[in-house]
C-alpha cells in the first residue's frame, strides 16, 4: 500500500569553503599569539615594576635608616660627653646651675633637640629648654627677652620645691616663677626607668612631652647608676629628616 505522504529528504550540509577555513584557522592562531604575548609581556613588565619598586624601597629605607642615624648618633655623644660633667650628680640647685652654660651650648649647636635635662633617684628634676617660638613662651609664660628656661624640681622629704627660672641669650637670670602645683617626678617616667635598667643609651617610643606638650622620643644615658641624663627631640625635627 502506498504512503499517504512522501518522506521528507535530509538537508545537505553546507560546508565552508577551504580557504575560509584556512582564514579562520590563521586568524584563531594570531588571536592565541596575540593573547599568549600579552600575558607574557605583562608578567614581565609587572615583575620588571615589582623588581625596581622593592630595590627603589631598599635604598629609601636604607637612606632613611641613616638619615635618622646621623640625627641620633651626634645626640648620643653628646650625652656621653655631658654625662662626664661633675654637675650632673650635683645634690642640689646651687651645684646643678652649672650645667646651664654646656647645656645651652649643646641647645644652640644642636637645633633639633628640644631639651636636656637630668633626673635623680631621689625625685630631683633640672632641665634646660631653649625658648625658639612663640608657642613655647605663651605656654610657659616667659618673658619676652627670655632665651632659654631652667626648670628645678628639689625634693625634701614631703616638701617640693618646684621653679622656673628664665634667661636671656648671654645667661643672665631675668625671672624666678614658683610652681607650687607641680607634681612631676622623673622616676615615673619610661625614660628614667628604661634608662637605669639598661647600660646603654635608650631611645623611647614616640610620647606626648610633659610640659611642652609636644610628641617626640628621648635619648637617655644613666650616668654612674645614679643620676638619668636625657635629651628631647620632636617629630616634627624627625619629620624634617624623613622629609629630606
């Protein structure tokens, strides 16, 4: 019996003509070249980049490293050079007052510090700080001649005596201010702790001066197991130096 309906033929499949296929071939492989180079010249270029920015920052850190040695290291002979001086073991105002002329001298060959001073292990405090900007001397009240400040801490038994004493560039006494309300004592401070546990000359983590008010780190050498000599520097001459 005869189909009702004819059977429907294949469709021919179309195939592409040789030479297009030889195009498309080529234009794959140029493609996968092309992407196969990129990847390798950015790996390269990044590990040329990663290469010279790792040798770029050795030699920042290592030019910081001794920028911030040559700042420290003229501040730690100086300590051991003032440590020698007799009046740093002085046993009162009157013997202590001598270190005003080596001290400020120190102070004016050395614009980056912002202090010396000694502490004892009895609570006594002398300090000598030149007065540079006008900051300073509104917080402390100096007279407007004054170029450097001594600061004075005797202590018997319970009774503190407390002073500020200002000078003027050829060290001569113009003022005498009493500080009745003081209550700062030296052995309390990292300084003179860390400084009396060490043989060495220590460099504390940057703090908050106390009466400066300003943030640096300080130097400090034990003279003879007694006495801590210590020099101030702020940050903001630690920042010169990294800026440099």
């Amino acid at each position: 019996m005869a189909c009702s309906g004819a059977h429907s033929m294949p469709k021919a499949v179309r195939r592409l003509p040789l030479h297009v296929l030889i195009t498309l071939l080529f234009g794959s492989l140029l493609l996968l070249s092309g992407f196969v180079l990129g990847v390798f010249h950015y790996r390269q270029a990044s590990q040329i980049i990663y290469d010279s920015s790792a040798q770029l920052s050795a030699q920042i850190q290592e030019a910081v490293q001794q920028d911030l040695q040559n700042t420290f290291t003229p501040i730690r002979r100086l300590l051991q050079l003032l440590s020698q001086a007799p009046s740093t073991l002085g046993r009162d105002l009157d013997q202590r007052l001598p270190l005003l002329r080596p001290f400020s001298q120190a102070l004016r060959d050395n614009p980056q510090l912002d202090s010396l001073y000694v502490g004892y292990p009895d609570g006594d405090f002398f300090m000598v700080r030149p007065l540079r900007d006008a900051r300073l001397r509104t917080l402390l009240d100096a007279p407007q001649d004054a170029r450097f400040q001594v600061w004075s801490i005797e202590r018997n038994g319970r009774r503190i005596v407390s002073q500020y004493r200002f000078y003027d560039d050829t060290l001569n006494v113009i003022s005498r201010v009493a500080q009745p309300a003081d209550t700062y004592d030296p052995r309390g401070r990292n300084w003179f702790v860390a400084a009396r546990e060490s043989a060495r000359i220590i460099t504390t983590e940057p703090y908050v001066f106390y009466s400066s008010r300003q943030v640096g780190t300080t130097l400090a050498l034990a003279v003879h197991g007694e006495a801590v000599l210590a020099a101030d520097l702020t940050l903001a001459d630690l920042s010169a130096t990294l800026a440099r």
